[in-house]
C-alpha cells in the first residue's frame, strides 16, 4: 500500500462566528437592564458613541430661541397681573410639596427607633430597648434570646422582657414577636379580639386551620363548627410577617420597563418599540470633524478604529430593534384574539411557528423574546406568555393558559360548601370539549396558586 502526500482543493460552507456576530446575538438576548448598562460600560470606552437627544428637546430649544428674538410687548405683559392682590387663586389646582419626595425609604429599624425617642429618655432602659430593636429582622421577628441580652448587659431576663413587652406595643403591630404563635395574638389583643377560643386555636391548631381542618377543631375544644370558621376567618386576616412593608437591605427591586407598546388606534394595532430600553445611538460630532483633519495620522487612526467599532454597536441595536418588531408584529397577528377578547382566547403558539412567520432561525426568536416585556391595553405581559402547548378541544386547540383561566373562573362561582373536586372540574371541561385528565387539572391548580376542594370548602 502507498503512503504519501499530496494538495488538493475542496470547497464548503460553513458559519464563522465573527466577533460582530457574536455581539449582535448577545445584544439580542439581553434584557432592557443588562442593555442599558453594557451601553453604558461601551460609551465609556469608546468616546465616539452618544445617545441620541430627543427631536421634542430640539424643536423645544429652537421655539425658545425663536421666541427670545421676538419683541416682548411689556405694556401688555404687566396688565395680565394688574391688581394680582386682590385676584381669587384657585385652591383645586393640583400643586406639588417637595416635602412628599423622599429620596430613601425609611426601614423598620428606623421606624422603630423613632418610636422609641418619642417613648423613652436616656438610660438604661433606652439602652436596652435599642438592642432589642437592633435584633429584629426584617419580617418583624426577634432573632436572639432574652437571656443572651441578659449575660451580655448582666440584667435580668424580667426586666429585659419587660421593655420587650414595650416594644410590642409600636407599630406595626405585631413586631417585636419570638415566634408566628405570639405575634397573631399580640395583633389579636390589639384589636381586641383576644378571647379563650381562638387564642387556643392559635396555641395548639396553627396546622389544622391551614389545612382547613375545622371539624377536628370543633370536636377538641368543643364549639360548633360555625365558631370555629368565623374564629379560622379572624387568624386569616392578621398579619404573619409585620415587618415586610417596610424596605430591607437584602431587597433588589428591579422595575420592569416594556421592550414593546402596543396600541390599539381606531380598531389597528400599533406595535413601537420603546427607546428608553433600545435607545437609539449616534456618532459625536466633535469626532466626524476631527476625522477630517488630517494633520495628526495617530488621531485620526485611532478615531477610525473606534469608529469601526461604534458602526458595528449601531447597526447591531438597529437589528436588535427591528428583530424584536418583527417578532411582536407576529406574535399580534397570531394572537389577535386574546388582544381582543381576554385570556380564554389565547391560542397556543410555539417559536417554530413565529420563526417560519418571519423566516429567521427558532433560536433567534427565543433570544429576541427571552426576558422582553409587552405593554398592552390588557396589562404587561412577557413575550413567552403567548407561547404556550395546545390541548385538543371541538373548535381546535385551546392553549393551556386559556383551560387555566376557566379553571380559574369554575373554582370562582362554585358553591363554598361543595366545592368543586379535580375529577369534577376535569368532567365540566369534557363537556366543553376539553379532554384532559384529573391529574392534569390538579398541576394547574397548583401552578394558579388555588387549594384543593377539601381546602376550599365552607360551611
């Protein structure tokens, strides 16, 4: 057998991922939040790129300037506050209090401590109490011992538990507590509604109400099941964390901002893209006209290259823009109905469909709708809302969020004391020509957060 060595040519085609492709799909993918700041980290290093100034800032300076050339008539300008002593203000004009703007909420400590001076003077007492105030989480708890403040100040747990009893009387009320039982009847106490049944309920039957189990109640203390649900109804109300309406330094709160607005016009649907998540760039001045001084050779090479970069940045947010258009204008077609009637009427919808729709591969459509928001006449909702599995029904397939919602809707106008079972619901579905299983109902009542039957039930 002969080895050897020898050239030929072959030719193929294939996909190179170029550093500007791969910048475009990862511009593609982030959200509104991961935008906006890597926008921000490449206009930091690359001095060429801006943001664009908004025209109603443009034609609002030209009105200005053109209003300042014009002559004032002062004689006429002084008439119109003639007399101004004297004129009737209107007291319905909406006006606005610096004083209601805050730059920082106030958190529960803070909140407490302010209670506090307004409570106790200087001492030992205040000492305490300020201790105390410091070892309450944010959900209103205590989270050490008595008796550890006590070694640790050398005073004793009574008088320790004392201003602790202080602190349970500031609001909101409840804070302050060792544990779920002490705070429902610090709150029950407050309202007065502290009687020998229902705090035994919360003493010995915490479980059994969560669960719904009245008739067991009923038999161990030895009221009528009646009582006991009116008592269940009371613990229900109350509030098992009293500290969470306050701001806390573990909380990061992002806001959502919609990628997309839609608008319903005279019957049409407008689809427009929101600039503050996909703002537009531009190339600074300064910099065009220092590309045409030719004086300095390392300046001029240096603003091409960052100028290379920031054309490849632009055209890169331009198709992210018109690919997350592309996407909506779909999406709204599709599901024109749910924008029309409501939610029962969302019809099931994959990235299969939407990418053979608007030719573009099923990837790119999971990237332009991952994470991306839609602001409608029906509410804000993410864009893989509207992609949900279809199960079979007598007019075609109905999407699973639509069965969800009239789940939701037979569990809201069923009779209290026979509430609906799964096996039931699932039967009321067939009749509509709805074939799904008892299990399958079940995972949906779970997903909408609605108890089961024995849970639900009144008496």
């Amino acid at each position: 057998m002969r080895m050897g060595f020898d050239l030929s040519l072959q030719q193929t085609q294939k996909l190179v991922m170029t550093p500007e492709l791969r910048q475009a799909i990862k511009l593609l993918q982030f959200n509104s939040y991961e935008l906006n700041e890597y926008l921000e980290t490449q206009m930091e290093s690359n001095p060429l790129i801006e943001r664009e100034l908004k025209k109603d800032n443009k034609e609002a300076q030209e009105d200005v300037s053109i209003d300042q050339k014009e002559e004032i008539d002062w004689k006429e300008y002084s008439n119109q506050y003639d007399d101004i002593s004297y004129k009737k203000v209107n007291r319905n004009k909406e006006e606005y209090n610096y004083e209601n703007f805050i730059t920082k909420e106030e958190s529960l400590k803070e909140h407490l401590s302010l209670q506090l001076d307004l409570t106790l003077s200087e001492g030992i007492d205040k000492l305490i109490a300020s201790i105390l105030i410091e070892n309450i989480d944010s959900n209103g708890y205590i989270t050490t011992t008595l008796e550890d403040i006590s070694s640790y100040l050398n005073i004793s747990t009574k008088k320790i538990e004392d201003i602790l009893y202080l602190i349970q009387t500031f609001e909101p009320i409840g804070v302050g507590a060792r544990d779920l039982k002490e705070c429902l009847k610090i709150q029950l106490k407050n309202k007065n509604l502290d009687s020998t049944d229902i705090i035994s309920i919360i003493n010995n039957h915490l479980e059994d109400v969560g669960a719904n189990r009245l008739g067991k109640i009923s038999k161990t203390i030895g009221i009528s099941i009646k009582r006991v649900q009116y008592l269940c109804d009371i613990i229900k109300t109350l509030e098992p964390k009293p500290g969470r309406g306050f701001p806390s330094d573990d909380d990061d709160i992002k806001y959502v901002k919609p990628d997309v607005i839609l608008e319903e016009i005279d019957g049409e649907y407008i689809i427009r893209v929101n600039d503050t998540t996909a703002p537009r760039l531009v190339i600074n001045d300064f910099y065009k006209n220092m590309l045409n001084n030719k004086e300095n050779n390392d300046a001029s090479k240096f603003i091409n290259h960052k100028l290379n970069s920031a054309m490849w940045l632009i055209k890169s947010i331009e198709q992210r823009r018109m690919t997350i258009f592309k996407v909506v204008t779909s999406i709204v077609k599709y599901q024109k109905d749910f924008f029309k009637k409501g939610q029962k009427f969302l019809k099931p919808l994959t990235l299969r469909e939407i990418a053979d729709d608007i030719e573009m591969h099923e990837s790119t459509v999971s990237r332009a709708t991952n994470g991306k928001y839609i602001q409608t006449p029906r509410g804000l909702f993410e864009l893989k809302y509207f992609f949900s599995s279809g199960i079979k029904a007598s007019d075609g397939n109905v999407a699973s969020t639509g069965v969800k919602s009239i789940i939701k809707e037979l569990v809201d106008n069923e009779n209290p004391k026979k509430p609906l079972s799964d096996q039931k619901i699932a039967d009321t579905l067939k009749q509509k020509e709805i074939n799904i299983s008892r299990r399958t109902v079940a995972k949906y009542r779970d997903e909408l957060n609605i108890p089961s039957s024995s849970k639900r039930r009144r008496y």
